[in-house]
C-alpha cells in the first residue's frame, strides 16, 4: 500500500448482540485488498435492516466476510491488490457492494463488486445505492421477470429496497402499485413514479388492487413482509404471476395453499444478495450498470437520502431505522 496511508482507522463494532447501544467506535488495522480488490477509502456507508440483523445476532456474516457491519459503500479508491484486474485506478470515485466492512473508514471491496460514481452524484447519495439498488434489480427483473406493461405490487415502498424497486419498475414501464405506513410516506412513493400508493393502515391493499386492476390482480408481487401477506399476495397474482419474496420481516413460515399455485400457474421465488459469490454479485452489477446507470447520470433515478449520521454516531442511525420514520435511506458519513 501507499506509505501515505495511515496504519489504522475507525471501524464500528458490534460488541455484542442487542440494541443499538451495542455498536462501538473502535481502532483497527487497515485491510489489505487480496488479488482482485481493491482499498477504498469510505466517504460514505449505507444503513440497512440486515445490518441491524445481524447486530441483534440472526443475521452473521457469511463465512471470509468482515464482521464489521455494512453493506453498501462510496469512495476513492486508494490502493489495488495484486495483480490487479486493470479495471480500476487508485483515484476512481466508486460504489460498491461489499459482504461487511463498511462502517468503517476504508474497506476492501472486490473490483467486480465495483461501480462508477454516477455523473454529478455527491458520495452520501451513491452509497446508498448498491444494497438498494443491486436488491431491486434482481429481485423485479431476475426473480420476477417484469416486463414492460405489466403491473407490479411493491410493499415497502418508502424504504431503501422498496423506493428503489419503484423507480426502477416505472422507469423500465411497468404500472407500480406500493403500500406504505403512512400518507406522507404514500405522497413520496408517488412522486418517484408508484401510480397508486396504498396507505395499508386505513386501506386494504387487497381490495385497492383488484378494484384498480378491474379483479385481474398484478402480475408481480415484491413482498417484505411475508408472514400474513402471503396468503393476500397470492389473491393479488394474475394468471402466471410471480410473487418475488425480498424479506420476511413479519416471519417466514406460512401455509401454500397448492392449488392457487396450479390452477393459476404461480411462481413463488426469491433471494438474498450477500451470500452470493463475487461472480453472481458482478452478473447483477454489470445488468445494472447497462440498465441504470445512464438513468443516474441524467438524474431520472437516485437513491432517497433521508438523514446523515456521522460514523461514530452508528447507533443513532440504528434507532432511526428501527423506528421506521424514515423515507428512504439512512447513511454514515467518515
């Protein structure tokens, strides 16, 4: 590495599973990038809900990953493992996937994981883009399928993921329905493209849906919540839908009623992002980068920023989340 760069730094840990007065500022060693990563130095770090999982201890890391919290980063590049892939240059603006590390003032990220700053996007905004971003992406149009003119159910639409999915299912053409927790949530999934925003706590989606779909239902569900949304998702499935389950956030152990499933050709699928190998991670990274990235760089699409919090202030930021008053994305700033 440059002998510039210092010899440690400050990283949050998570002393131990809990609340998030668990999550402490302490000193640690840089990382050195292996062959194929590189060292970048965090201007930014997004805050996510696996990232409180795992603080409360049902969520560890996957086996190699840093036990530091944090997923989804921007920065500069300021050092390459060897040999280099010759991708990326020491100086690059990027942002970047990672499987844990990021609250922390540098980490190391494999260059496919990797992403351009997008033209005239400062660093808080861009690190709340891949976690989101990579999610939705995958999720809609991998899992799901949605295609142009179809119609898509997104819960969660005031959260990062769920904010994200409607952006990127307007912008690509589909018709987006969203349900939200409150009518100043339900105005801002509105304004980033959902054309009918459903505030869950005084409507019932089911009934919106089918009204506003004249009884067809949607062809994709994008489920959070599972628990006992499943059974009133699959009500909402069109003949050949998909139901695309993200998280599980209200328990993911349900009854399949198989015949719905038969008759009306279902699918019932989904994922998660950051067990995945680097190799899966770059597939859906360049998908992305061709589809979206030039939606970013005329501004068409970006992440919601709803509040900043300095990195050692890590548990604030939990509490937030937690709280589930946000719109959008929370982000530590180094």
């Amino acid at each position: 590495m440059p002998g510039a760069l210092p010899d440690s730094m400050t990283v949050i840990e998570i002393d131990r599973p809990g609340g998030p007065e668990v999550l402490m500022p302490r000193r640690q060693a840089l990382p050195t990038p292996a062959a194929g990563e590189v060292l970048v130095r965090v201007a930014a770090a997004g805050v996510n809900y696996p990232d409180v999982r795992q603080r409360q201890g049902s969520y560890p890391p996957p086996p190699g990953a840093s036990d530091i919290p944090g997923l989804e980063i921007a920065g500069t590049i300021v050092a390459l493992g060897r040999p280099d892939t010759g991708t990326w240059r020491i100086g690059d603006r990027v942002t970047a996937l990672v499987s844990g590390g990021g609250y922390a003032e540098y980490c190391a990220v494999p260059a496919p994981q990797c992403l351009p700053v997008p033209a005239g996007m400062d660093m808080i905004t861009a690190a709340a883009i891949p976690e989101t971003f990579f999610t939705a992406w995958t999720n809609l149009y991998d899992g799901g399928r949605l295609q142009r003119g179809e119609t898509v159910l997104i819960h969660g639409g005031a959260g990062g993921v769920g904010s994200a999915a409607i952006q990127l299912a307007h912008s690509f053409g589909a018709r987006v329905f969203t349900t939200a927790g409150t009518a100043e949530k339900c105005a801002a999934c509105a304004r980033i493209g959902a054309d009918r925003a459903i505030n869950y706590r005084t409507e019932d989606f089911v009934a919106v849906v089918k009204a506003e779909t004249g009884g067809r239902g949607v062809d994709v569900v994008f489920d959070i919540v599972a628990g006992d949304y499943f059974a009133r998702n699959l009500q909402l499935l069109a003949t050949g839908g998909r139901l695309v389950q993200v998280s599980i956030t209200q328990g993911g152990t349900v009854e399949l009623p198989l015949w719905q499933v038969m008759s009306r050709r279902l699918v019932i699928t989904g994922s998660t992002l950051r067990p995945r190998t680097v190799a899966e991670k770059a597939a859906i990274a360049g998908a992305l980068h061709a589809a979206a990235w030039p939606l970013f760089d005329a501004g068409t699409i970006k992440p919601l920023v709803h509040k900043t919090f300095p990195l050692a202030k890590a548990a604030e930021a939990h509490a937030l989340i937690e709280a589930s008053g946000h719109i959008g994305n929370i982000v530590l700033e180094t």
